[in-house]
C-alpha cells in the first residue's frame, strides 16, 4: 500500500517514526506549523523553527526515502496577541520560495475570539498575495461548528481565494457537509480519543463519497498516531472497499490536492 501523510508534526517524534510510517508505504509527509505546547517567547522562536521546518526536518525525512513538506505561520493558539501575531507573518514569506513549502498552515481558529480572526485575515491575505495554497485547523469540541462556519466566512470574503486551494481539516460528522458544500477540501484528523477514529472516517467516507476529502494523523507531542492513516486504510479494507478506492482516499486524493504547489513532487 501507498499512502501520503497530509498532516504530520514531526518536529515532536521520534527518528523511528519515520522510520515505521516508511515501512507502513508512506510516501511523503506535510508538516504544518504548529503550537509547540508551549507559548514561544519572541518572534526569533518561530525564525528557528521555520528554518527546521524547511531546513532539518527533510533532512530527518530523507534519510528514509520519505519526501518532507512543510506549511508555515503562527498557529491559532498564539495569535491573542496581534502585535507578536504581525512581526512572525513579517518573517515568512523569505521562507516561501524554499523548496518543500507548500503553503499557509495550519491557520484558523481556537477559542473563536476577535483577536484570532484578525490574524487569520492576516494570514489569508499573505496566501493570496503569495499565491499559496492555504491549510486551515478548526477548534476543537463545542466550537468546532461555530469556528468552521467563521473561517468560512472569512474564506469567501476574500474574493481572491479559491476554495479548491484550501483544505479545512480536523471536519466532525457535523461540520463536514458545510465544508464540502462551500467547496473546499475537507481533511478527517484519526485521533485515539478526540476529533475522529478510524471508524468513524470510514462512516463519513462512505456518507459522504471520497471526492475533496484526506485522512491524516496530525501526530504531534500528545496522544497520537503516526500510523492512524494505514490503519484507517486496514478498517477500509475490513469492510470491503477496494483497493483502488483506498488508494484514491490516501493516496490520490492528497496528491491532487497537493500538486496544486508546484513544490509538491513525489
Ligand atoms: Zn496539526
């Protein structure tokens, strides 16, 4: 089996990770900026990680035939304050013409507050003036409804975004109709306990078709799977979908998607 890993934080684990997702068919990683579980305390933090983003961590990657992608910003959770927001989107776009970038990620919302929808107007804005694909993180739980429908809205009122350029991820059985109604991507984050099991995707999967929907991990420091993708394609396997329908799922689909960045060649 082939499969790509759309969303992946590899910064947080380990050599053998790579190393296991390689043996598992992965054939290539995104990484989206993220949240170090931890607030950084001045710009000059997220400089450095920019640069083991695009630098470092294709490096790790390579030394398992893996191809490492990667999508740059200030994530949701530390964006209350503007100010600090401003000065790190200052620093990315002499980060954008680095081969393994893809784009603007994982932007969006966390706690649906003023504050986090002025920078992701910001970071909006930076895609269309960079002509970006855009991966955007919906919040979690109780505000994950509220959060989509704000993003979306933000979305469509920039007229210079097309919404086959952007992905919206972590989609829930109630979110992910509006997403894919609007015209985006919609991604299905395989988490042991919050967001979505591997059954619960097959479920969306077969309610929903495979047209502009993913499968990813989005492993990070917490309690996750870097495998969960391979291991949705087994559930699919389980219940009798075909091989090429599970390809089209975690292969295909994201590459589609993918390629629209001439930087994604695997
Ligand atoms: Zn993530």
């Amino acid at each position: 089996m082939r499969y790509i890993e759309p969303h992946a934080h590899m910064v947080s684990r380990v050599t053998d990770d790579y190393e296991r997702m390689a043996l598992a068919g992965c054939q290539a990683i995104c990484e989206p900026a993220f949240w170090a579980g931890f607030d950084r305390s001045s710009p000059a933090g997220f400089y450095d990680y920019f640069c083991q983003l695009t630098e470092h961590e294709p490096r790790r990657a390579a030394k398992f035939g893996l191809k490492h992608f990667s999508w740059l910003c200030i994530n949701p959770k530390e964006s209350e304050d503007v100010k600090f927001a401003e000065e790190v989107i200052a620093l990315i776009p002499q980060f954008l013409d680095r081969p393994n970038v893809l784009g603007i990620g994982e932007i969006g919302l966390n706690k649906n507050s003023r504050n986090e929808l002025k920078v992701l107007e910001m970071h909006v804005d930076l895609a269309a003036r960079h002509q970006k694909l855009i991966l955007v993180h919906t919040p979690h739980l109780e505000d994950k409804l509220k959060g989509t429908q704000l993003i979306i809205d933000v979305l469509k009122n920039d007229r210079r975004i097309q919404p086959e350029r952007v992905i919206i991820d972590h989609v829930e059985e109630h979110t992910v109709d509006h997403v894919l109604n609007a015209g985006f991507w919609a991604g299905m984050t395989l988490y042991p306990e919050t967001k979505c099991t591997p059954a619960r995707a097959v479920d969306m999967l077969e309610m929903y078709g495979q047209e502009r929907l993913w499968l990813n991990s989005a492993c990070d420091w917490g309690a996750s799977d870097p495998l969960a993708v391979p291991k949705a394609a087994l559930e699919m396997k389980k219940r009798g979908h075909s091989a090429t329908v599970i390809d089209r799922v975690v292969f295909e689909n994201p590459a589609k998607f993918l390629s629209q960045s001439p930087n994604f060649k695997i």
